[in-house]
C-alpha cells in the first residue's frame, strides 16, 4: 500500500505534508452495523477509546463486535499533517497511524476488557508493520482520553510486556500517550466500516494476534 522511502521512519513536523484547514471529504452520519452516529457529541455515560494495531479495517470490526461497543469509526492519528487524506497517510509523509475509535458503554465493558482486545489483536511488539503490512502507519498506540485511561494503558503494557518475554517476543513497541496532543482526524467514508456485509465481508483484514493472552483486570488490580 503505497510505500516508499519514508515507511520505516517518521518524519518530523517540518518534513509533513502541511495538509488543510478542513477536511477534504465528509463521512456518513451513522454506522454501518451499529446504526449509531459516528460522530459526536456522543451521549452522556458513554466513554471515548483510541486505538491503532495495523490496518484499520479489520482492528476496526473487532471492536463493533464487542459487546457494549455503541459506535466505532476509524481515521488517522498521532501525525502532524492538518485533515490528511488517505493517500497522503500511505506516503508516509503525515507521520499518522491508522487508528479506530471506540465509543463505549463502561457499565457494559470496561477499559481493561477493550485493552486486552487491543494487546490479542496484533502483535505490538513489530514496530513499523503488522505481518505483511510495513510502514509508519500501520504502528501500535493507544491515545487516551483521561489520566485513568493512561495509568489502564500503561500498566496493562507492562504486565503485558511480562508475558510476552515469557513467551519469547521482544519489547513492545506500543506508543501511549494523550489524545490531546494527538488529534483524530476521521477517514474518508469508503473505510468506516469498510468489512461490513453491506460493504466488503470478505476483504482484507490484516490483524492478527501473538496468540499469546493478555490479563484481565490487570490496571485495577495494580492501581
């Protein structure tokens, strides 16, 4: 997928594509499977959760599937370019990741159960790539929206980490850090959603996991 010279580094702010002061495209009101609106504002009790682990279509249709999942679109994150598009992400001169948001009911499924969802999904221990996908935006992070969010991330990575020496894997890679300082940035609307059955049930998915489980409960069970 559009590689080039920039897919096994990230480029600084004055190296990135300036990008626009508006997006270039507008995306569908509601989800595809869900029903739901994609965007927000979302309703009140429900909670916010930014993930990336390789290509987005199938990190994507993970998280719709879980219980308690009210909405999930995907865009991209963690780079410098303003609004970018699709193909300016693929030249690896945004320095975004691919990335879903999960918007959530926390009385139904908690932060920990959507972490260990994200550890089991892929393997994040590559760095640039996911199997056969190589570039920049096709890396692990987890942008959090509060400070309980980051304290769940970073223990969970920890003990995660633990079981994957365990089981022969290297350092994870994963980085996590505030959505604040890392804007979402929707992608285009032939991707939200893009293995539904109304879409492309059998297209390309390219998430995979170690095999290896991650801990339930770990974050509040060590916080």
């Amino acid at each position: 997928m559009f590689l080039n010279r920039h897919k096994n580094q990230l480029v600084t702010k004055d190296e990135a594509i300036p990008g626009r002061p508006e997006p270039a495209f507008s995306v569908p009101e509601r989800h595809t499977v869900l029903g739901n609106p994609l965007a927000g504002p979302y309703p009140e009790g429900l909670e916010v959760a930014d993930f990336a682990l390789g290509c987005f279509w199938g990190a994507e249709r993970r998280f719709w599937q879980t219980p308690g999942v009210w909405t999930t679109l995907v865009g991209y994150q963690g780079g410098h370019t303003a609004h970018p598009t699709y193909e300016e992400v693929c030249t690896g001169q945004t320095a975004h990741t691919e990335a879903v948001r999960v918007v959530y009911d926390p009385a139904v499924v908690s932060y920990e159960e959507l972490l260990k969802l994200f550890w089991e999904s892929h393997d994040p221990t590559q760095g640039f790539r996911q199997g056969n996908d190589i570039g920049t935006q096709y890396r692990s992070a987890i942008y959090t929206h509060t400070p309980a969010q980051t304290t769940a991330a970073t223990t969970s990575r920890a003990a995660y980490q633990q079981v994957l020496n365990a089981s022969g894997y290297g350092d994870i890679t994963t980085e996590i850090a505030p959505s604040a300082n890392r804007p979402f940035h929707p992608a285009e609307g032939y991707h939200q959603q893009y293995l539904s059955d109304a879409k492309n049930p059998n297209g390309y998915c390219g998430t995979g996991g170690t095999g290896v489980a991650c801990p339930v409960g770990i974050a509040s069970a060590e916080s």
